[in-house]
C-alpha cells in the first residue's frame, strides 16, 4: 500500500499527510501497547484481548503479504510471513495457558523499527 491519507487540520492550520506505512506503524503500535498492559496485568481477559487483536493483526499482515499484489521483495515477504506464522503459533499458545506476550511484544518492536526506518526488522 502507497496512497496517502489526509488527516483533519493538525491545529496549526495545516494538512497532516497520512502514509501506509504510518497507519501500519500505528495499528501495530495499539496492539503492542495492549500487550504490555496485559503483560502488566494479571487479568488473563486483557491477556486474551491483547493476543486475539495481535493474532487478528498478523492474519491480515500475512493476507496482504501472500497477495500476489503485493510489491515487496520476496525475500521481505518470506521473512515478514515466517514472523507471521511464528507470532500466531505463539499467541495460539498463550490463549492455550502457555507461555508469556513477551516475544509478541518483541517481534512488533522490532517491525515498528523498520517502519520508522530502525535497525532490527
């Protein structure tokens, strides 16, 4: 995706410009918040919220990724789909009672990194 949104005025009296990578860096961001709140927490119902939006995130992310569309390099979208299967593997274990959101949480750091153009993704 490449198109660009516009924003409503920033209160400065200008037009903020939206991009792909912008949405995706701020879906991923909400859903990585949510896990560290449930990693926080002992309430298994923000446990199993968190990890369902993360799981629901990464299905969509592995749907535009198979997209014959999609315009990546293979080699990204080989990596960013293992990532994909790793990631619900691990939630599905966790919503199972095994396991913690840690490697959740690091795996979307380390993509919002590479959107913002960081090390790491």
């Amino acid at each position: 995706m490449n198109a660009v949104t516009p924003l409503s005025q920033n209160g400065y009296g200008t037009n903020a410009v939206r991009t792909a990578r912008d949405a995706e860096y701020d879906v991923i961001s909400r859903v990585t918040r949510m896990l560290r709140q449930a990693s926080l927490t002992d309430r298994s119902i923000d446990t199993v919220q968190a990890v369902h939006k993360n799981n629901e995130l990464w299905t969509l992310l592995a749907t535009d990724l198979a997209d014959p569309g999609n315009a990546l390099p293979d080699e990204t979208k080989a990596g960013l789909l293992s990532l994909a299967a790793f990631s619900l593997r691990q939630g599905h274990s966790i919503l199972a009672g095994q396991g913690a959101v840690d490697a959740l949480i690091d795996i979307n750091m380390s993509i919002m990194k590479g959107l913002r153009g960081g090390v790491g993704a």
